[in-house]
C-alpha cells in the first residue's frame, strides 16, 4: 500500500461520509503528508508502528506548541482509524499514544460596552452625501457582519457560506449549515436584522436570492459577485477594532464567545445555548459557565461591602472617617430637604 492511494482515499471519506468542511479536510491531509515526508517513501502506511510516530511527534517537538501537537496527532490518528477500519492494516499505531497535555484557558468575552463600541464604530458618519456609493455599501456590510457575528453566535465560516435566501428577515431567522452538515436555525435579534434589511437594500436585484450574503465589493458591479472569505471577515474585524479604540484584539471568535457569556450572564439556559451555538456535546458549552461566574466573582468583590478589596461602606465611617466621597452626596441631600423646608 503507497501513501498516495491511500491519502486520496481518505480525503474521499472526509469529504463525501463525514462531510467535513474543506480548511479541516486539507488541515488533516497536511499531518498525513507531514508524516509520510518524515517516514520516506520506503515506508507505507501499513508499515508505520507506534515508535515511528512518537519519533515524528518528537522531531515536531521543537517548534511547535502543544495544541499544533494534539491536532497533528487527530489528523494522523483519524487516518489510521480509517485504514483499519477498511481493513487494510491490522492495528492503528496511534493507539495509546496520548495527547499532549494543553493549558486550560477560558474564553475571552468582549464586555457589552465594547461589543456597542464595535457595532456602533462607523455611526458618526451623518452628513447625507459625504459618502461614495462604495463607501456606503462597505460600511453597511460591515455593519451587518459585526451584527449578525454578536447577535447570533455562528461561527466566521458559517457566516461566510451563507447565502441572501438562508436571511428570513420577516421571521427574524437564519438558516446555519454548522459542522458534520448539521444544519440549525438561529434567531437574528432586531438591531442584526436592521442592518441586515439596510445591507440588503443595496443588493436587490433579480436572482439576488442565489448569492453569497457578503461579498467582495468591486468598480464593475457588472461581475459575478464574489463571496466574502472567513479571512476577509477577521481582518475587516480587527482593522473596526482598532478603529473602535479597542485595546484588545478582535476577531469573529471573539464575538461568539461574547454572545454565549451575554446570554448566560442575563439568565439563558444553557442547553438552550448550546443549541444555538450548535456543540454537539453540552461539555463545550459549559466552559462558558465559568466566565459567567468569574465575572460574578469580581462584581462581588468590587462591590459587595463585606468582600475582600470592596472600599468602605458607604453609610458609615471607618476608624472615625468619613467614607471617600460621602461627603457631597450627603450634604446635597441635607440642602435640598432644608430647602423643601423653607418653601413648606
């Protein structure tokens, strides 16, 4: 058995059974040629032992970081499933080998002042006619991305794909194709619907339906309307970031992981978020739930008066003084009752 029947044949499965998407199909397929570079053309597939991938893990050791480690070791470990399970090597050499260990770190939300701040960043244009009819259409594209990514939660390849008949703007819906073709439907709230109905004022025109939601604006709008990339999308993000005066960087993830705490923090269920961000396991929804509490944490200890590191309750003095700025309020209250006085 040589290496390139039998990549070919995988990319076969992955495309047409389990219907990956294209950047993880061509993301496995590069740990399978990474291996068999390292391996030599000498070597088969159903020739490589578990010692032979721990060297080529070893060799990648160096340079690359634990998570690059562990979804090289997914890609090549998927493909020696698939050979054993069409029967063509007796056992799968990956078998036992562990993935590396990685940091648990939580997701990092935009707090709701900066999410205003992104979506609102282009509303100071006002003056009527100030703009290029370029201009305006790139400004209300941008607007409905920013809107649709918060105000959905669907992932920056899923938005990309959409096309303008997956929009219901009258039920206030979007039709998601997520992972594995699993497709879902997602609310659109009505600040993402406006701007959607304004971007779409723009593009009406017969068999407007058929194309891509977000396209690549051009000089000829006679061309064939080209679709807007997921790369696209995260550059125009973090150049409105920066633009918005965020300090942080911005990407699509980002504002996913935004929707998701939002939701939590104001009270959803979080089965029902797990539904909308389309997990298939409620597990990766729940790391959401310790946001949401560590957010809680330090509402707590800034503001309850019994917490470490809350300043002086306000209504009293400690050590004989008055609390910081009890002053003003308190003499502004004796002021106006001393007036109500009088005028009684």
């Amino acid at each position: 058995m040589n290496w390139k029947d039998a990549i070919q044949d995988f990319e076969r499965h992955l495309r047409v059974e389990r219907a990956l998407s294209v950047h993880t199909c061509r993301a496995y397929l590069a740990d399978i040629t990474l291996l068999a570079d390292f391996t030599g053309a000498d070597v088969g597939p159903d020739e490589i032992d578990p010692e032979r991938v721990r060297a080529w893990l070893a060799s990648l050791h160096a340079e690359r970081s634990a998570a690059t480690l562990g979804r090289r070791l997914a890609g090549v470990r998927a493909f020696f499933r698939f050979l054993q399970r069409e029967e063509r090597i007796a056992l799968d050499p990956t078998t036992g080998i562990p993935a590396p260990k990685l940091p648990k770190r939580a997701p990092r939300p935009l707090s709701v002042d900066d999410c205003f701040a992104l979506a609102d960043a282009d509303s100071r244009v006002s003056v009527e006619g100030a703009e290029q009819p370029r201009q305006r259409r790139a400004r209300l594209r941008d607007a409905a991305i920013v809107e649709l990514l918060y105000g959905t939660g669907i992932r920056v390849g899923e938005m990309a794909a959409l096309d303008v008949r997956d929009i219901d703007l009258h039920q206030g819906e979007v039709r998601v194709m997520g992972k594995g073709s699993k497709e879902r439907i997602v609310p659109i709230p009505e600040k993402a619907r406006l701007a959607l109905a304004r971007w779409l004022d723009e593009r009406r025109r017969p068999g407007v339906l058929g194309e891509p939601l977000f396209i690549v604006l051009r000089r000829n709008h006679e061309l064939e309307p080209r679709r807007l990339s997921a790369r696209d999308v995260r550059r125009g993000l973090a150049r409105r970031g920066r633009a918005s005066g965020l300090d942080d960087r911005v990407h699509p993830h980002r504002l996913r992981h935004s929707y998701a705490t939002h939701l939590l923090d104001m009270g959803a269920d979080l089965r029902e978020i797990q539904e909308l961000l389309g997990h298939a396991s409620l597990s990766t929804t729940q790391k959401y739930t310790a946001v949401s509490v560590e957010h809680l944490r330090q509402v707590y200890d800034s503001a309850h008066p019994r917490a470490l590191g809350a300043g002086p309750h306000p209504s009293g003095a400690k050590n004989g003084k008055k609390a910081p700025g009890s002053g003003k309020p308190n003499s502004g209250r004796a002021s106006k009752s001393k007036s109500r006085e009088k005028s009684e």
